[in-house]
C-alpha cells in the first residue's frame, strides 16, 4: 500500500510539470525554434518593413498573452509550451538587435552583460529554491524563473554567436560547426559523469548560436555561401516542422516518461569526484574554443576589407532604368526604407537610421538571388550606392552631409 501511495504521488507530481522531458525530441523541437526565432524576426523587421523598435514592441506584447497562457496552465502542454518558447526565442533576438543596432552597444560588452545577468538569475533561484533543475518545475516561482532563464540564454546566445560571427568573418554554412560541435562536447562530459543541471543548461545556452546560425545559412543569398531560400520560406519551413513535431508530441506524449522519478534517475547517481573532474574538462573544451576563436579573429577577413573599402560606382541609371529592370514592389520597398533613413539622418536620429539602414542591407541581400539574374550591370550599380550609403552611416564619424547625399543619389536612382 505505501509503495502504491509513492507512486501516485510521483505521477501526480509529473502531471503537474509544467516543463517536457529532456528527450531527444526536446533538443530537436529547440533548435527548431532558435532557428525560427532568428529568420522570423528578420522577415517581420526587414521584409516586412515594421521596423526593429515596432517589431520588437509587438512581440513583447505577444510574449505577455503567451506567457499568461502557459502560467495559467497546471500542466505541460506541448503547444503552450513550445508556442512560448518560440515566441521568447523571436523575442530575445530583438532585444539583442536592438542594442546592437539601435543603442549601438559592441556585441562584446552585451555579451558579457547578458552572461553576468543569467548567472544573476541562476543565483537568486538556486538560493530560493535550492535547485536549477528544469525537472523541478512545478511551482509558479520555479517556472518564473524558469522563463526569465530562457529569455536571458537566448539573448546571450544571440549575442555570442553575432559577436562570433563578427570576430572571425566566418560564413553561416562554416559558423554552425562550432556551436554543434561544443553541444557535442557537452554530450560527451555529460555522459561521463559532469554534472547533469549544468550540461544541461550549457547546451541550452549553445542551441541558440547553432539555431541562429542555422537559418542565416538557410536564408543568405547562395553567393553569401547560404542556401538562398530567404527568411520567409525559411520561416515556412521551420514553423512548420515544429507544428508538425508538437502535432506529434500532443498525440504520443512521447516527451512524458510515466516511470516512476526515481526509477528514471536511480541509475545516474551523481559523483561529485566525477563531477569534479568533468568540470575541469568542460574547462579545458572551453579554453580550446576561446583559442580557436583568437586565432580566427586574427586571419583576414575578405568581407571586412569589403565593407571597409569604399565601392566604385562607375555609372548611374535613371529612375526609369531602376524600375525598368526590377519588380516595381521590390523598387517601393528599397525606396521606402532609404527615405526613412534619410528621414531619421536629416532630424539627426544617428542610431534609428543606423537600424533602418540595416534593414534595407538585410532586404537588398535577401533579394539579391531574385534581382541580380534580371539584370546584373543595374544591379552592380544599385549595389554600389547601397555599399557608399551603408559606409556614410556607419563610418566611425559620421558626416551628416555625406550621408545625405549618399542616401540622395540612391534615392534619385530608385525614383
């Protein structure tokens, strides 16, 4: 009878879990949504026209309902579940873009800022609740916590894996091999013996870089060595695996184990000597990476020289010419971003027009597999006065005039 009484306790507890198992399906489900969460905010910012302040303002608003929805919960479900964390995964990516991009915040300096704000966060809930792990969340406070965590790891991880990517001028395909390849690393300690709640949460932090880095080389122009299927479709794509993987989950609860907690857990006894020795090796992982890193950062980088170079422009096109060769919609959205950020340049908003500026990067890049085939001499010359625009603003002081007129030839180009 006493055995019979602690199982139906140990069910009831797992029913009330607000958190799925860490399955297979769980790493699989997360990448897909670090991956979603970085190509969906840039279609919605950049495509789309919203703007990054709009943009970010809107999903805030959206992670508030989700959020609501999922606390109210008594249990796991796997859409609330997945939906919020979707959601925070768009949501974190903003926030980091914003500060990169609008605030002007180096990727370094938010990098540590945002790992000194996790292990706050991480330090506040072990000394309330004695525990981190996510198999503990069955309390409101825990799951608050919980999901304070989960935004702070994602904007971390964008951080890191933008201020990575910007160090070593590697291209999206080669950028996701590192992130992949430490979550290996963390795989490997893990299985022999490093402590269980911090592999975990390492590889948590790390799925993001790879997500990130995953949809950039889905959605970068092929001559970007990407995939060039753009971040709609990339979106598509992704989104739709995820729906398709929480169709599963709801239907086969495959993410619920029903043994018994201590029958799951009996056979992973903690070491702390193990522990212990683990954690000098997650060290060590951790010092060959940082190496790899330096010495990468220190090779020559094509791009930067490209970015740093100002482009010869060597003829015009007349508005005709532009809409002429080019779908007019396409010619509409370029025109409508480059006179906001004239807008922003001339009332001497420096850093709304720095983000506005990114967004036409961001739309000129995504269709550059679609526009260069029709005509690739108009596009070279449009590509060369968004090149000497792109210098003018983000030069290291920036001359108002300069910008002007560079944002003026465009604008005389585009009609």
């Amino acid at each position: 009878m006493t055995e019979l009484t602690k199982s139906e306790v140990g069910r009831a507890t797992r029913l009330l879990s607000k958190v799925p198992e860490v399955t297979a399906w769980f790493w699989v489900i997360k990448i897909l949504c670090t991956t979603v969460g970085e190509s969906f905010a840039d279609w919605i910012n950049s495509s789309l026209g919203v703007g990054l302040n709009m943009t970010a303002l809107l999903f805030t608003v959206v992670l508030a309902a989700v959020l609501g929805w999922q606390l109210r919960l008594n249990r796991y479900v796997p859409l609330a579940y997945w939906l919020t964390v979707v959601v925070i995964s768009v949501t974190g990516t903003l926030y980091t873009d914003i500060l990169t991009d609008n605030l002007g915040v180096p990727l370094a300096l938010s990098t540590g800022v945002f790992a000194a704000v996790l292990a706050v966060v991480f330090g506040i809930w072990f000394a309330r609740e004695r525990t981190l792990s996510i198999h503990s969340i069955v309390t409101l406070p825990r799951e608050l916590f919980y999901w304070l965590a989960v935004l702070v790891t994602f904007a971390l991880g964008t951080a890191a894996g933008d201020w990575t990517l910007q160090a070593t001028g590697w291209g999206p395909g080669v950028s996701v091999l590192l992130p992949a390849g430490l979550i290996v690393a963390v795989v490997l300690g893990w299985r022999f013996g490093a402590n269980a709640v911090l592999s975990f949460w390492l590889a948590y932090i790390l799925t993001r870089p790879l997500g990130a880095n995953l949809g950039d080389w889905f959605a970068s122009p092929t001559a970007d060595h990407g995939l060039g299927v753009g971040t709609a479709l990339t979106s598509v794509i992704f989104l739709t695996a995820i729906l398709a993987t929480v169709l599963y989950l709801t239907r086969t609860r495959a993410d619920i184990i029903d043994e018994p907690q201590q029958s799951r857990t009996g056979t992973n006894t903690a070491d702390p000597a193990r522990e212990r020795i683990m954690l000098g090796y997650f060290a060590v992982v951790a010092v060959l990476a940082g190496s790899l890193l330096v010495w990468a950062a220190a090779q020559p980088h094509a791009d930067v020289a490209s970015e740093e170079d100002p482009a010869p422009v060597t003829a015009t096109l007349t508005p005709g010419q532009a809409t002429g060769h080019f779908p007019a919609t396409e010619i509409a959205k370029f025109r409508t971003i480059t006179q906001d950020a004239l807008t922003k340049v001339q009332a001497g908003n420096q850093s709304e027009a720095k983000a506005r500026i990114k967004d036409l990067e961001t739309a000129w890049d995504q269709d550059q597999d679609t526009l260069q085939p029709l005509d690739k001499s108009a596009w070279d010359v449009l590509d060369g006065q968004i090149d000497g625009v792109l210098k003018a603003i983000r030069s290291g002081k920036p001359d108002p005039s300069t910008e002007t007129q560079a944002l003026t030839t465009l604008l005389a180009t585009l009609g």
